[in-house]
C-alpha cells in the first residue's frame, strides 16, 4: 500500500521507483480522487487506485485481488490460453468462446478483451488499453475505446456492462461473474 501524502517525496515517485526494481503489487490510496491523479498514478505503476474514505473490507479484498494477481504473474509471461471466469481465450490462436460458445471477435476486439483478462479485475487506464491494444501514436484517439468496448459487450450478451465495466474517470475493467 502506498499513500501519495508522503511528508518528504510525491507517493508517485516513490511508486516509479519501486516499478524500477520490483513488480510487487501497488494499491495507492489518497485523499485526492481527482481523474489526473488516478491516471497518473495508474500509469506509474499503480495496479489500483482506493480513494480515503474507504472502508476496510474493500481495502482487504482488493489487497486479496493484488496477491492474487500478483501469484498468478510468477506462472509464465506469455501463457497460450487465459481463462477469466466463464471467458476463454486462445491466444495462440486468437480463438475466444463465452460460457462455452464461440465469440466473433475482431483482431483488435480480441487483443482489446485479452488485454483486460490479462489484468481481470484492475482497472486498465484508457491510455494502457490504447498503448498495448493499438500501439504508440494512438493515445489520443480515445474514442476507439467505447466503440470496441460497445462491440464487445454486444457479443458477449453484456449490454448493461456488468462483464466488461468502464470507469468513466480512469478506463476499464473485466469482471466475469462468478459461475
């Protein structure tokens, strides 16, 4: 856990560091909830972001999620196939299917939800999904993501966005129900 209030350095440098030697999990908390500051920090190398208030059994889920994710990162950098709840991806094969039916993804459309089963239940900014999903250059054209995400949500059956969350201050988020 890392608060940004430090007395002596910005959290934020403190997180950079941190990313330059380790890939523990960072949850920053703070007092300011400000769009820039999430994303900020978010992009430094943040894997969540809690606002103060907030209460303690958020906090320890979200330090359950952290670990979790955190021990799954020590099995392999590029396994062949993802499992987030009831979705499926081959990544070798750019094959997907959602509680065992076949999805007709997009290239793009599958990298785009790849991206987000690879860091199921974080919040991913929109400058990440557009640096990993569309490459350099593309960081601006933001509007990209609401048009796949849209898609997305269509051929899953999530029009209501329950699977496949955005944060309207920050970017996205998979979230598979739990089966």
């Amino acid at each position: 856990m890392l608060d940004l209030g430090l007395p002596d350095l910005d959290g934020l440098q403190v997180g950079k560091r941190i990313r330059g030697w380790s890939d523990v999990p960072i949850i920053v908390l703070s007092a300011d909830g400000s769009e820039d500051r999430k994303v900020e920090a978010l992009d430094h190398g943040a894997d969540d972001y809690m606002t103060k208030p907030f209460g303690m059994r958020e906090l320890d889920a979200r330090l359950r999620v952290a670990l979790r994710h955190h021990a799954g990162a020590d099995e392999g950098d590029h396994p062949a196939e993802l499992d987030a709840g009831p979705l499926h991806l081959d990544l070798v094969h750019y094959e997907a299917s959602y509680r065992g039916r076949p999805l007709d993804l997009t290239a793009k459309e599958f990298d785009f939800l790849a991206y987000l089963a690879q860091n199921v239940g974080k919040v991913c900014t929109r400058r990440m999904i557009m640096e990993h999903v569309w490459g350099p250059g593309y960081e601006r054209d933001l509007h990209y993501l609401k048009v796949y995400a849209y898609r997305i949500r269509r051929k899953l059956g999530d029009e209501r966005g329950q699977v496949l969350q955005s944060d309207p201050s920050v970017g996205y988020r998979l979230v598979p129900p739990e089966d």
